[in-house]
C-alpha cells in the first residue's frame, strides 16, 4: 500500500540549477528525491506544482510524491530535513487522496518579485531583491498592473520560443506595495507562462519609471509583441509564495 | 596633502573573516584597503568603527583613511565599488578633519540582531536571521530590556576572557519589535563589549520563553555572572545598523 504525500518546501534559489532535475547541478527536484531515498530506500519521483527557473526561490512550492514507507504522513517532513541538504527544507506534510497531483491540480499560484530602489548595490539585498535606480512611481504601477488583471492572451509577456498550447492565462491580482526603498510585486494566476512574472515586474518598472505607458500595456497584451516591454528581470528577486488546489 | 575619507560601508558577513585582518582568510578591512589600492595605488590604514565578528554583516559600517588622490571625496565611493568585491559595497563617502578617526571619535553605535520563530529552519531566512521555537514571549522580553538600559557594568554580558579596562557601559536604548514570526532587537549604546548584543539577545530569547527571569538579569548586573544568562546567539544574526559621530 502506498501512501501520496503533499510536501510544501522552501528554498533559496541560489543554491539550486532550478527545479527540475539536470545532468549537470544540484536541482531542487533531486536534492528531495535524493532525501527520499535516504530516509526510505524509495527512488520514487517527486512533481512539483512546476519548474522554477535557476535562480528563483521558494517559500511555499508544494510537491507530491508516492511512498510505501512507514512514516507518518504529518511528521515526513520533519524527517525529510534530517537528510535534505542546505537551501532547501519541508515546511509541512501531509496525506492527500491519489488523485492529487502537485502540478496537474494546482489551481492558483503566487510568486513575489522583490526591488530595492537604490543609487549603490547593497551587499544586504542582493541576494534576494533586484536593485532599480532613478525615480519610480509606485501609484503608476499599480495602475498598469491593474490592465493585466483578469483573463488575458499573455504572448507579449512569455519568453519567446516557449511551446506553450494556449498563452491565455488568468491573473487573479497582481499587488504593488512599496515600503522605504523596497518594492514587492505579487502576482496570484491560475498559471504562468515561461518568465511571466519576471516579464511583468520589468514591465512595471518601466511603466514606474515613466519608459512605457500603459497604451504599451494594452498594446502588448493586443499585439502579443515583447518588444514593447521592459527587459526580463533576474531570477534572484523571484519567489515561488504558495500554491493553492 | 591628503584628505581624510569617511565612508559608510555596508557588508553580507558571510563572505568574511570578520572585519580586522587577518593571515588566513579574507577581511573586510583587507577587501577595502585592497580596493583602495587598486584604484589609487597606495597602500593606507583603514580604521573601522569597530571590529565586527565573522559572519557580522552591517548595513552602515563607518570607517576612515586618508588618501592622497585626486578623486572628489564625496565620489570616492563610486570609484571604491567598481573594484570592491561580491559582498562588500561602499554606500557614501565625503571629506572629514583631520581630527575625525571613525574609531576613536565614534558616540554611539546601534546594532540590530535578528531572530524568526519557526519549528522548521526556513532557508530564506537562515542567512541573515537565528531561529528559535516555542512559546515567545514579546513583551517579557521589551519588559527586560528596560532593565539594562542606562550605564552598567555589562560584565557578565561580555565573552569571558576579553580584556578591557572597563565593563562599564552605557546603553541608551533597546527595542523589541515583533512582526509575525519575526523578532528584531536593536541595541544603541555608547560602545559594546566582545558578544555584549549577541549575549543580550540570548538573554532576551530567555526571558521571552520564561527560561530565566528579570531578577536573574538583575542578578547578572550585580555580579557580573555569566552563567546567570543564556547562550551567545549565532553572528549571522547580528547586523551593524550605523554608528555615530
């Protein structure tokens, strides 16, 4: 008999070639199953509510996983960071019904993008924020992000080449709230294309820095063209804050 | 003729030694003066308001030195951050007398010592922040704080062994600031002993989980006992805030 368990795991980006499983680097994925089979013998593989990207962090990405161990459901967790590595930790486990599946029953994601506004790099933030400089406007941020509310053709605002079959996608809220020199992006859909919330953020900054206008929101979300958005910006402001089913 | 620079330096303690040089390992002081170097080619004396620890970060580090380079002093660390390394930037700098030594003549210096609640270790937050569990009490530990303010002998707050010519020191104010999970203790003092606000926050956790009582810090006051207090909490924790003049 085996059991499905839900983990919800937290990591720092930084130590992991992302989420899926590599030939070359420690990924997030393997590092767990790796701890799996070191607590129970099991090589079972562990899906998770989806890929992160190199980079990116995690407070609340929530996996799945099939075990014919005797551990109980609610305390695996605890078990699982006795053998996890540095970086990545479970925060919580638990029993889930064997129709669940961390990726294929995900019904609402959120990811965070953390700015500092700041004329010098500060040793501090760098880790997990990404510096802007120059004057931006909160209250115009807040504004555009309002347009991408709602249900969308997002193909302006996915990494081109991505093989996706639909790029229509529905965000929930997207949240701007600036506190002294940090800023924090969150972003709630149904699910992301390749790069959107990092597409996002970039577009906001250039929308807070008065680069593009909100005509260029509303174009690229008509047109589907990139070009008329801000950069892609880094993997390391970007976290993975929970995911609902 | 040579200018006299004061630059507020910020740092992630992780990548160092601790401030002063040292033979193995790679100090703060040794990264700025080196920078100095490369950018001006003399070798000077950079004089820290004090030493921080390894694994110490700041955010407003204060240090000095003098040059006889023909950089404007208040750009002089724009032109330090291009040849500083990862970890270390310097955030101002300007031209003070000839009297101003950011040892000798600092008043007052506030450190921060941060702490978050978790049964689990959260690796977002294990960087820059010590974990505690259990039942916390924020305002016992406010309630003790109160207590060393003002001037004391801080004896039984320093590491054994350190020696200095008093254990006299004045504190001018403590704050205890919980926010969810997070518990942040800043400390202003006139000076500090070895580990004085890693052995105050230690303390604090104590009272805050009822481990010891406020006539224990009396008690500690009063005799200069050690044991009376809890442990030294982690240097990652702590943060040198800013100091004085």
């Amino acid at each position: 008999m085996s059991t499905r368990i839900k983990l919800t795991l937290s990591y720092d980006g930084t130590s992991f070639c992302g989420w899926q499983k590599q030939k070359n680097g420690v990924s997030v994925q393997g590092a767990v199953e790796d701890a799996i089979f070191a607590l129970t013998g099991e090589r079972v593989s562990v899906i998770g509510s989806g890929r992160t990207d190199a980079g990116v962090h995690a407070k609340g990405q929530v996996a799945s996983f099939d075990t014919g161990a005797n551990i109980p459901p609610d305390k695996f967790y605890k078990a699982l960071n006795t053998v996890l590595p540095d970086g990545v930790k479970a925060l919580s486990s638990e029993k889930v019904s064997d129709d669940f599946n961390a990726n294929r029953t995900a019904k609402r994601k959120t990811y965070e993008y953390s700015l500092y506004i700041s004329d010098v790099e500060e040793p501090l933030k760098e880790r997990y924020m990404t510096r802007v400089y120059g004057d931006i406007d909160e209250l115009k941020m807040r504004s555009a992000a309002k347009i991408l509310e709602g249900e969308h053709d997002f193909k302006a605002f996915s990494a081109t080449g991505s093989s996706v079959k639909t790029t229509v996608r529905k965000v929930y809220g997207i949240d701007v709230c600036q506190s002294g020199e940090d800023i924090k992006i969150s972003v709630c859909g149904n699910g992301f294309l390749y790069n959107m919330v990092r597409i996002i953020a970039g577009a906001l900054v250039k929308i807070g820095k008065g680069e593009i206008t909100e005509s260029d929101i509303l174009k690229a979300l008509k047109t589907g063209d990139r070009t008329l958005l801000g950069e892609t910006l880094p993997a390391k402001g970007l976290c993975l804050l929970s995911v609902e089913y």
